[in-house]
C-alpha cells in the first residue's frame, strides 16, 4: 500500500514536468522554424509554453518551464548562438524576458488555485447538500412513520374506549338494579290493577263497558311502556345506537324522584323540586338521561347519610339558559367534596364509596356529552355540592 500511495504522486510529478518539456520543446522548434520569416517570435511561443505548462502541470512545471525557456533563449536566441552565454547589452533584453514569463507564471498558478478552490468547494457542497438531504429525507420517512404509528395508536385507543365504555355500562347495571327493577314494576302493577278493575267492571250484573275498557286501555298502556323500559336496557348494555326522542325533562326529573323516593326515605333525605314551568323539551334517549339523574340524586343521597347537623334534602332545580339550551342542577346538603377529590371525580374507577365502582360519573357525562351537553360539579368542600348539566333544547340542535 505505501508503494502504491507514493508512485501516483511520482506519476503526477513525471508527467507535469513531461508536459512542460514537450511544451517548450514545441515553442522552441516553432520559433526556430519562424525564425527567418519572422524575427525572433520566440517571446510568444515560449509564453504560451509556460501558461500551458503552468495550466496542466501546476505551479512546478510552470516553473520549471521558465527555467527552460530562459536556457533555450540564451542558447539559441541570445548571441553569441548556441552557448550557454550573452553580451552584457543583452541581459536586460533578457531579464525582461524572464521577468514577463515569471509575471505569466504567476498569473495562471493563481488562476488555477483559485479555479481549484472553487471546484473543491462546489464538490464538497454538493456532498453535504447530498448528505442533507438524505438526512431530510430520513427524518421526512421517520415523521410519515411516526404519524402513522400514532393514527394507529390512537385508533386502537378509541377502540379501547368505546369496549370500555360497553363494559362500564355493564357494571353500572348493578347498582341500578333495584331503580330498574323499581320502574318496569310500576308499568306492570299498573297493567296489573287495570287487568283486575277491567275484570271487576265486567263481572258486574249489569256491565259497565265504558269502564272496562278505559281500563284495558289503560292496561295496555302500562304493558307498552314496560316494553320500552326493556327494549332501553337492552340497548343499554349492546351497542344499540340510542333512541333519541322529544323528552320533557321535568316530567322525566319527577318519574325519577319516584325511582328516588325509597332510597330517599330510608335515610331521611327530602327530595325538592324548583323546576321552571317554561323548560323547553330536549332531544334525547329518556332512559340514558333518567339514568344520568338517578345517578346523582343517588350519590345526593350518599353524601347526606352521615350529616347530622343540617336538614337532610337533595333539590333539583331545572332552567332555561338563554344560549338555547336547558340547565339542570343536583344541590345535597352533604359534606361537600374536597379539592383533592374533585380533579379525579370522573374518572373511571375512581369512587370514595367502600361499596361503589366508581362507573356512575364517568357514565354519565359520556352519556350528556353524546347528547351535546356537558356536565361538572361544584363544592366548597364543607356544605355540600351541586352537580349541573347542560343540554342543547330541541331547537337548538
């Protein structure tokens, strides 16, 4: 390898100094053939020697050029001819001459340095604009993978969230089992009673038609809306696209009162009203709103259970805002809720109750955020909390 590396440099060396020679021997035969006709020409043709020398040998060969320019001169252009030897009225002719080709040397060396120095330099940002944009491309790969990947991710997450939702409101359906239970018995004591006053009506001795059948009416009334309790479950727990229908809330707020009124009795809670009488009807499913209610009346009731030092009530309160939606509010006069508690209270699993599963919040504001409302509380921390929900009024959605 080192024998290699140091015969290019040799290489180079012969064939600059080779160049310069078969130059100046050019010059030198064509001055001389010129001679007779011309003069001396030889100022021009040894000048172009070295300029060309100096261009594809480098700075040594132009040099080296010079030199032998300078000996042809004195040999065979300078008297007394063919020796290395001048008159002394000669030498300034000769210096001149010397010196104009020194001048030349000098001139195209320059030239070429710097014709070298900007090639070296557009080689090497070619290089570097190369290497960059490779690099650009690289990074433009990684960031097309990077947002791929994350669509991906985030994909998978919504997928995650809409089976933990389903799941959620599968576990939620055990805490309100005995709500449920509670409103499907009411529509069938209901077909019950009418059954039984249709049959009294009919076994008169003289029937009484009319009666009997405002009560079957009345029976089949009941019988339907047990129907739809179920058919509203049932589409709770699968991915049934929910039921939106015209829903008056204060009538839906006061069925859920009734849900309500045993839980309510048993820890001598008082439920009030102070619905507004102007409430605009919303769009909705009545089972997943009820729902949301009976959630936060029940956890109304929980936070009162341990309060001994203030009247016992949980207040519903209903309004319309001037935004074209409806405002509805849950006041305990519990114990409140700190801080603390309250940056984590809807989320999923998160509870304050030994017995709860902490579903129930995170539920419900999935289900007033479904219906373009939104819900939130609000506590001082020491007399009770309100929870408040919006929803959008049939006009304005």
């Amino acid at each position: 390898m080192r024998i290699q590396s140091s015969s290019a440099p040799s290489t180079r060396l012969i064939y600059s100094y080779g160049l310069a020679i078969v130059f100046v021997s050019l010059a030198l035969l064509t001055s001389l053939a010129l001679q007779h006709s011309f003069g001396n020409p030889f100022w021009f043709f040894f000048s172009i020697a070295v300029i060309l020398s100096t261009w594809f040998g480098r700075s040594g060969a132009g040099w080296f050029a010079v030199v032998c320019s300078g000996l042809a001169v004195i040999y065979f252009f300078t008297p007394p001819l063919r020796v290395f030897a001048m008159k002394p009225s000669d030498i300034p002719y000769f210096l001149t001459f010397i010196g104009c080709e020194i001048g030349v040397t000098q001139l195209i060396s320059w030239r070429r340095q710097a014709e070298d120095s900007l090639r070296r330099a557009h080689d090497e940002l070619e290089v570097r604009v190369a290497e960059r944009t490779a690099d650009l491309r690289n990074a433009h790969n990684a960031i097309l993978q990077q947002i791929g990947e994350q669509k991906r991710i985030e994909e998978n997450l919504q997928v995650t969230r809409t089976e933990l939702a389903r799941v959620a409101r599968i576990t939620t359906i055990g805490e309100l089992t005995a709500s449920i239970a509670h409103e499907v018995n009411q529509p069938l004591a209901a077909v019950a009673a009418n059954a039984d006053a249709c049959v009294a009506w009919l076994s008169r001795e003289h029937p009484d038609l009319v009666e009997a059948r405002a009560a079957a009416e009345r029976a089949a009334q009941g019988a339907t809306r047990a129907a739809e309790v179920i058919a509203r479950i049932r589409s709770l727990i699968t991915r049934a696209t929910p039921e939106k229908s015209i829903v008056q809330m204060n009538q839906m707020i006061e069925q859920t009162v009734a849900l309500a009124a045993a839980q309510a009795s048993t820890n001598n809670v008082t439920i009030g009203l102070e619905l507004s009488p102007d409430l605009p009807h919303v769009l909705g499913d009545s089972i997943q709103l009820q729902q949301v209610v009976v959630n936060l009346v029940m956890n109304g009731i929980d936070a009162i259970i341990c309060t001994t030092d203030r009247p016992r009530k949980v207040v519903i309160r209903s309004s319309p805002q001037s935004s074209g939606q409806i405002l509805v509010s849950v006041q305990d006069s519990g114990i409140g809720i700190n801080p603390e508690v309250m940056k984590r209270l809807f989320e999923p699993f998160f509870t304050t109750r030994s017995n709860g599963m902490g579903m129930g919040l995170s539920i419900s504001r999935s289900i007033i955020e479904a219906h373009g409302g939104r819900l939130w509380a609000e506590s001082d921390g020491s007399s009770g909390s309100v929870f408040y929900f919006t929803l959008p009024s049939e006009f304005a959605v």
